[in-house]
C-alpha cells in the first residue's frame, strides 16, 4: 500500500511537471483526475468506480483550479 502510494506521488508530480501551457483549472483537472483514479485502484475497485473516481476527481480538480485562478 505504501509503495502505491508513492508510485501514485511520483506520477502525479512527474504529469504536472508538464503542464507548463495549461490553465489553472486544466492543471487541477489533471491532477484530481489522477488522484481519483489512483485511490480508485489503491482501494481495489472495479473498472467502474476506478473510472468513476478518475472522473469526478478531474472534475472537482478543474472546479478547483478555476477557483484558484479566478482568486490570483
């Protein structure tokens, strides 16, 4: 479980390293889309819920990003 979770770290460290053109909502998309999934898999859901959480987390990300974009 401790080794996912920093697998899980890594990747989502190494996708916003790239993320260099993007606005604020699409870095957050990204990154709770990533989150999402990952807790998805880390809980050991089916495809569904794994593509459910992937999905409401980029969602929540990019509602939260925008929000912080919106505030600077």
């Amino acid at each position: 479980m401790k080794r996912a979770t920093v697998l899980l770290v890594l990747t989502v460290a190494g996708v916003l390293g790239g993320c260099e053109n993007m606005s604020s909502g699409q870095k957050g998309a990204v990154a709770g889309g990533a989150l999402g999934t990952g807790i998805g898999l880390a809980t050991g859901g089916s495809f569904g819920t794994v593509v459910g959480a992937g999905l409401i987390g980029g969602a929540v990300g990019y509602i939260g990003g925008t929000a912080v974009g919106n505030s600077r």
